[in-house]
C-alpha cells in the first residue's frame, strides 16, 4: 500500500529539492490530485511521493530478480560439488 507521508522526510539534511513544470496526462494528473487531497497534501509532494513508490518497487524488483539468480547459481554450485563432498566424507573416520 502507498503511503502518502511526504517525501521530504526521506531526505537527508539539507536535502535539496527542484522545482519543475511537468505536463500530465488528464487521468494521471486527476489522481494524483485525489491522493493529494485525500492526504492533505501539496500535490507535488503526492507526485513525488507515488514516483519515489514506482522507484523503490523497481529497485526491489531488481534486486529480488538479481538474489533469485545468485540462488540459482549457489544451488548449481552446490550441487555440482555434492558428489565430491561425499566421497570426502566416506573417506572421514569417525
């Protein structure tokens, strides 16, 4: 679920924000004004806020597709080296 808390509570001191002008499609411009209102918010900061939402879902997504490989890997790996570890422990005398 999107939170609507402001994203400047997200930067660090001194952070520095710029201001733009940005062209937006009816619909999209509609909603953000909706969230915006709904939050008690300025609606650049409910803009800001739903773009930082789309970025940090990106980067999860990235990062979650980039550990689901290196699992991959690690089981190829794993199980690449599974008969040599039982020989080795065949040979151990307990």
């Amino acid at each position: 679920m999107l939170s609507m808390k402001s994203y400047r509570t997200g930067l660090p001191p001194g952070g520095r924000v710029r201001k733009l002008s940005v062209s937006l499609p009816e619909p999209l411009a509609a909603f953000v004004g909706s969230r915006s209102k709904e939050a008690g918010i300025p609606f650049s900061t409910a803009l800001a806020t739903i773009i930082q939402h789309a970025v940090d879902q990106e980067e999860q997504a990235r990062l979650e597709a980039a550990l689901a490989l290196d699992a991959e890997e690690s089981l190829a790996l794993t199980r690449a080296a599974l008969p040599a570890t039982i020989a080795g422990l065949e040979r151990v005398e307990w």
